[in-house]
DNA sequence: CAACAAACAGTCAAGCCTGACTTTTAATTC
DNA sequence: GAATTAAAAGTCAGGCTTGACTGTTTGTTG
C-alpha cells in the first residue's frame, strides 16, 4: 500500500465526481450567462477543475453540452418525483398538483433546460441530443402529472386538458424568465385548478350521460 | 437636376429602406440562426447592405438587436390585428380567437422574439430594451384577447382565465420550435375553447347567484 | 515494488466576431 | 452647376473562444 489515506478514493468515483463537477458547474453557467456565454474555459473554472481534466472527459463543448442535457433530464426527472412525493393527500389535491407544476417550470433547472431548447433550435448536433430526451421528459412528465390528478384519460377532453395543463406552466415557465412571476402564477393556477376541477368532472359527467 | 429619374427616391426614404431592410434581415437571422448566431456580418450580407452602411444605421450589434425588437413589436402588434380582423363573426367564435393566437405564437415572429427573450436573459442592456416592450405588448395582447372573447373582467376569475389563455399559447409557441406540434395544438386549443366557454359562462352563474 | 495506463494540469496558436477607420458615392442647397 | 454634407462601401486590427499539444501526477497490475 503506497497510497495514503486521503488517496483511497477508486479511481472510478473520482472520475464520477470530476463529471458531476463539470456538469453541475455547466448547468449553473447555462442559468447565469445563457448558453453562448457558457464558455468551456468558464466552467472549467467554476467547476474547479483544470482545462486539461476537462478536455479529457469532454473533448469538445458539444460533448459537454450533450452530456449536460442528459444530466440535467435525470436532475430535472428526480426534482419532480421528490416534489410529487411531498404533495398532500385529499382535498384541494388539483390546486396543489398545478401549483406544484408551476414551480417547477420556473425554477432554475426550467431556465437551464429552456437555453438548451432555444440554443438546439440552430445546432443540429444539439439537437439530436436533445430532442429523444425531452420527448421522453414530457411523456413521463405527462404521465406523472395524470396520476397525480388522478385523471381518466379514457374520457374524451381528459387527454387534452392535461397536456393544456403542461403547455400552460410552460409557458408561465417562460414568462417568469423575463420577470418574477410568482404572484400572478399563483393566481392564475388557481383559478386553472378550479377550471381544471369542474372541466374534469364535466367531461366524465357527459360521457356518463352519454352512455346511459 | 443631375439626378437620374432612377435616383430620384429622397435621402430620407433611402435611410428608411436601409434600415428595414436590415431590420428584416435581423428578424430572419434570429429565426434560422439564432440569436449568437446572428453575427453583424451575415446580416448586413443577407440584407444585401455593405457593412460600412450597416455601421452607419447602427454602430453596435446591441443597436442592431435593440432597434429589431422594436421592430418585431410591430410587426407582431400588426399581424394580431390583422388575424383578428380576419375573424369569424358569431358561433364557435371562442375557438377561432383561441386558434389565432395559437397560431401567432407559434409563427416566425414568436420564435424571433424568443431568441430575444432568452439573450435578453442574460444581457441587462438588451433586457432594459425589451422588457417594457413585452410589457406593452402583453398588456394590449390581453386586452385584444378580453375584447374578441367578449368577456367580463369584472367577474371573479375572467382575467386569470384569459391570463391562462395567453400563458397557454406560449408555452405551446415554445413546444412548437422543438418540433413541428400544429395538430397536438390544435386538438388541445379546441378542448381549452370548449373548457373556457363553460368556464366563463360558470363564473357569471357563479357571481350572479351570489348577488341574488 | 516496478512498470504501465489513465487522469489531470497548463500553454498556445488558429479562427471568428466586432467595431474603428478611410475612401467613395449620392443628395441637397446656394 | 458647384460646394457641402450625409450615406454607403471596404479594410483591418484587437479581443475572445476553442481545442490541440506537452508534461505531471495518481491509480492499477504483474
């Protein structure tokens, strides 16, 4: 045994964590300078790590950018389970569950998220990274969010208003880029849980009417 | 006169051209290649202006960039308008209004303003620039949108119903520069039409037997 | 314990974008 | 019709970003 203590780490956690620096550190640049004024120098900086590391692991800013996508789709998939998790259970659950949406299509993962969306639209190789991802993101987002309501889409209109209900904090998500939009997200989901609420049973109501 | 009939065009109208022209060009630069993109060189190119000319007009890409939202406002103001004169009159006129603007949000013009948006992001002198702009055009869009729909804002819950209205659209403007969505909008705007007529007719109800 | 391989660190030249400068062209005014 | 002034055209140097190259440290295997 040459190696002292401190250097017991294996080689393929450091390499794990050299990663995740450079990840995290790309994601945070992509939040506060956009994705052009991502430099590859800057986030070797942030990340603390030297250029020469960094060129190892991703040997061009595509390679970084592309692996920051895939990173950012798993952080963005587990922030959603956990808040989902942590809704209550029973009454007012729709205003809870839009609500819940709502902040985290304004939180800083939505910004990073919405910078690599924007920056794809011109950048084929981007955008074949990103495009399956976020295919996969909105499916299981969809998903999630019928179960959360506890939707039936079997009923016609179901389908459609949850997918409004997505559209819809994305474009909120959007909007809270430009200005702090907590107040007027907060007032607006509200009254969508409502809407969403009386159109939910609405759409079951007639479908029973229907068939009986 | 040593002017040719061909030159007869004023100095002033001349400044006019050339300076939409490039402001065009702007516009079509941001759209295909987004806004990093959009170097001053290609643009004066693409408008077919010599690069002394383009310095002349505007002697910074951040003039540039200013003097195109200014111009994109606009040219968006305009094209609402003209859309909602092209209206139908009477039946199903809620899903028409919601169709229009599903479909400006999801037009060149938007994706334009877009790129905007994002760069303005991360850019303070380009963000005082098109912050109060899309102020202004946010106010007189709702106010557009409250007028075609024929509703009553002083009924609890019509504002943040036609505030969603909106906020959908954009979040489906921003679904459709990923990938081409015009079906996917169109079956959701027709649900959300149908939803928001009961919606809207339900808070009258709602308010009506409150004050009886 | 020694040899080998992988990870890490730092430097630097090439390429691109921006905007300053100079020259040329056209319009206006006396 | 000539002088004056504004617009347009072209050129070029400075600054920034990228990624290729070389040297060093750390982990692994026989």
């Amino acid at each position: 045994m040459t190696s002292t203590a401190s250097s017991r780490i294996p080689q393929e956690e450091r390499t794990r964590l050299m990663r995740a620096r450079l990840l995290d550190a790309t994601v945070e640049c992509l939040v506060e300078r956009g994705f052009s004024g991502t430099s590859t120098t800057l986030v070797s900086e942030r990340a603390g790590v030297s250029r020469g590391a960094q060129l190892h692991h991703f040997p061009t800013k595509n390679d970084l950018v592309v692996a920051a996508v895939e990173h950012l789709t798993e952080v963005r998939g587990a922030e959603l389970a956990a808040a989902a998790r942590r809704l209550p259970r029973g009454d007012r659950r729709t205003r809870a569950v839009v609500r819940m949406l709502g902040d985290h299509f304004s939180s800083p993962v939505f910004t990073a998220a919405l910078e690599l969306w924007v920056a794809a639209r011109s950048d084929p190789a981007l955008m074949a990274a990103v495009e399956p991802l976020e295919q996969r993101v909105g499916r299981e987002t969809h998903r999630l969010t019928v179960e959360l309501l506890g939707a039936d889409e079997s009923v016609p209109g179901v389908r459609e208003l949850v997918q409004a209900t997505l559209d819809l904090v994305r474009g909120l998500g959007l909007a809270n880029t430009l200005t702090d939009d907590t107040r007027r997200r907060g007032r607006i989901l509200d009254q969508w849980a409502r809407t969403l609420d009386t159109a939910l049973d609405g759409a079951l109501h007639a479908t029973l009417q229907e068939t009986t």
